[in-house]
C-alpha cells in the first residue's frame, strides 16, 4: 500500500528555496512544444528591439507568476488549493521557457531586475495566502484578468511581421484565461475594487520597466 509523505515546515522551505533559485537562475524547461510554429523572419532592428521588449515584459511576468504560485502554494490552507497552484505554477513554467527562447531568438537580454520582481511577488503571494484561501484564488483570479488585458495589449503592438511571437503570446494569452476561471470555480472571492486598481498600477510600472531594464 503506498504511503503518503508528509512534508514538515523545513522540508517544504528547502523545496521553496530549491523553487527560487531554479526559477531565477537555471533555463526554464518547457512540457509542452515551443508554440511558435511560423518561420523566423527578417525583422527591421526597430522592430526586434519592440519584440525583445514586449517579449522581456512577458518574462517578467512569469517570473512573478513563479513567485505568485509558489508562495501561495507554500501559504495555501487546503490541499486542493495547494495542488491547483502548483499545477498552475508548472504550466507557467512552460510560458517562462517559452519567453526566454523567443528572447534568445532575438538576440536580446532578460530583464536585470528579475530578482526583485520575483522578491516582491513572492512577499505579495504569500500575504494572499495567509488571508485566506478564498482570498488566494481571488487574488490569481484578478492577476490573471490583468495579465489576459496586457497580453491582449502586446498581441495588438507586436510588428506585424513578427507572427512567430504573436503564437507565443497567443497561447499564453488562452493559458492565463483558464487559469481565471480555474480560481473562480475553486471559489474565489471577488478582490475589493480599490485592490484591483492597486493591483493594475504595480502592473504599469512594472512592464513599463522592464520593457527597458
């Protein structure tokens, strides 16, 4: 009969550390297939510049996206919550690898100030979870919303040329969305407007930045 382990505090601090530190410094590996399926084209450099930062803010976003699930998974009171942000914190995974070819691809860079953005999130992250776990699928409910509006916004900025980010962004984009209605039909709890308008200007600042840095 097979038994089920038990992690203690300290294991699971070792394994969220473990979590961190291939999160921000090891290449992401990807389950699924690369989903840009059209052929690189030639790119003006005032267009692979736009590329690589649309490309770079979408990394930055699943670096917070790593920390988000991590942290509320580590937080989460019940099992099943825990095991939907770990699952979704694996199919996020495959959005990082993803970025970060497309980065490669492009000659470009990802953003230096990914340790921060990953700090910042996971302190976030695990305020959402200790409120509660209504609160915590309420909380990737709102995140992912915002982030579907954004990726929305790059689909429709992206050179026109360039179709090989366009898929990426696009299953991205259907990836997110189930992951909203995955947390309302957990039982999220509707975040407080002055909340969800919070929530969208640390958004701002943070692609604005990192479509540079």
């Amino acid at each position: 009969m097979e038994t089920k382990r038990h992690f203690s505090a300290a294991d699971q601090a070792i394994i969220g550390l473990s979590d961190i530190l291939s999160t921000l410094f090891t290449p992401a590996r990807a389950a699924r297939p690369f989903p840009g399926k059209s052929s690189d084209t030639q790119l003006t450099e005032t267009e692979r510049k736009a590329s690589a930062g649309y490309m770079r803010v979408n990394h930055v976003g699943e670096i917070c996206a790593q920390a988000l699930y991590q942290s509320q998974a580590l937080t989460a009171k019940n099992p099943e919550t825990r095991k939907k942000m770990q699952q979704a914190a694996a199919e996020e995974t495959d959005h990082l690898a993803w970025c970060e070819q497309r980065l490669e691809e492009l000659n470009d860079r990802k953003s230096v100030l990914n340790p921060i953005w990953y700090g910042g999130s996971f302190v976030i992250g695990s305020l959402a979870g200790l409120a509660g776990d209504k609160w915590n699928l309420g909380f990737v409910a709102e995140t992912e919303r915002q982030v579907v509006n954004h990726l929305e916004d790059h689909l429709a900025a992206l050179p026109e040329a360039d179709q090989r980010s366009r898929e990426v962004v696009l299953q991205m984009r259907d990836d997110e969305a189930e992951h909203a209605e995955m947390a309302v039909a957990a039982g999220a709890a509707p975040l407080p407007t002055p909340l969800q308008g919070a929530m969208r200007l640390v958004s701002r600042v943070m692609t604005r930045t990192a479509y540079w840095l």
